[in-house]
C-alpha cells in the first residue's frame, strides 16, 4: 500500500497560515464535482476520509493531509462552481494562485478531468498556468466507470487530441471502482523524493 498512514493536518484559508515548509506536497485540481475528494479517499485507502459533498464549491480552502508522515496531500478548491459568489470566487483564485506559485516544496499538480467531457477554457487555463509556472502536470481522467470500453475509449482519444502535448498522456481512473489507482499511485510515489 502507497499510502500507510494519513492524517489531517489544516484547512487554509489565507496564505499567511500555510503549514511550514519542508514537506514534498501533491495538489489535487478539478472542476467541482469532477471527483477530487472521492479520488483522494480512493489514494488514501479511507472511504469518506475526505469530505464529499454533493454541493459543489464545498472545498473552499487550501486542506491538508500528511501522508506517511513524510509528504502532504494538498486538497485544492475546485473552479467553474457559477453559483459562487464574485468576491469568494476571487479570494479562492488570490488563495490557489499564491499557492501554485510560491510553495517551493510542491512536487506537482494532479489535474482531475471528467472522462464525460472535453476539458473547457477554465481546464486549459489551468494547464497552461501550471505549465508557465514550471509545475510538474499528472492529468488524470476520472469516472471511467460512468462508461462502456468502447465509449470510454473514444471519450479517451478526444480529450487527449484536445490537450497541450506538455501534460503528457492522461491516466484513466474510477475513483468510485478503483479502476487505474493502483498504477497512478504508483506514479505519483516515484515522483516523491526518496526520504
């Protein structure tokens, strides 16, 4: 198992309170309600670990999970939620923004898509500020389950013909069967460093 131990650590509302640094860290980024929370309980081998909510926008802060004791988990607001209002939609922006471009021990961003639809303007925004950043990109294509072999190969081919070359292939996953953890698990450890 990837993941031994976990605990939460803090949720993080202004930049100021970031926990110290020191710590290699993974983000997890995502439209809301593309399946954030359920991927990191599904990571972290603790059904509801993570809160799922079925409102979207619920994560409204940077939260934090230390893994192993030796690297943390880093649960990112989810974007694109329209009911939101205009100065929390800010605050969240000035909140991730800051973070992506300033945590120096942030390994990488996992970049949550829906495997039901192509990525939007706000996905490619984010790609390409993750890439001018020089941040690590792991684009990962949720809720496989939610389609048959053959459309969810289709559905595969258009998302990946719709993505800048620079995020390499997406991986396939099912937060809710566990179909792919295993192997995106092990990806993201060995882009750890060695402790």
């Amino acid at each position: 198992m990837w993941i031994k131990n976990v605990e939460f650590v803090t949720s993080v509302f202004h930049l100021k309170d970031l926990p110290d640094e020191g710590l290699p860290e993974l983000a997890f980024a995502g439209r809301s309600n593309v399946g954030k929370s359920s991927l990191l309980n599904r990571l972290i081998g603790r059904k509801g670990f993570v809160k799922v909510s079925q409102r979207p926008g619920y994560t409204q802060s940077l939260n934090f999970f230390l893994a192993n004791k030796s690297f943390y988990l880093v649960d990112l607001p989810g974007y694109g939620f329209a009911r939101a209002p205009k100065n929390a939609k800010k605050r969240w922006q000035k909140l991730v923004e800051g973070y992506l471009e300033k945590r120096k021990g942030l390994i990488g961003v996992v970049c949550i898509l829906d495997i039901r639809r192509d990525p939007d303007q706000l996905d490619m925004d984010l790609f390409y500020y993750l890439h001018y950043l020089g941040r690590q990109i792991w684009v990962v294509v949720n809720k496989a389950d939610k389609l048959g072999q053959p459309k969810r190969y289709a559905r595969l081919k258009s998302i990946t013909q719709s993505l800048p070359q620079f995020t390499g292939r997406p991986w396939v996953i099912s937060a809710k069967t566990g179909l792919g953890i295993q192997e995106l698990s092990q990806h993201l450890s060995k882009a750890l460093p060695t402790q």
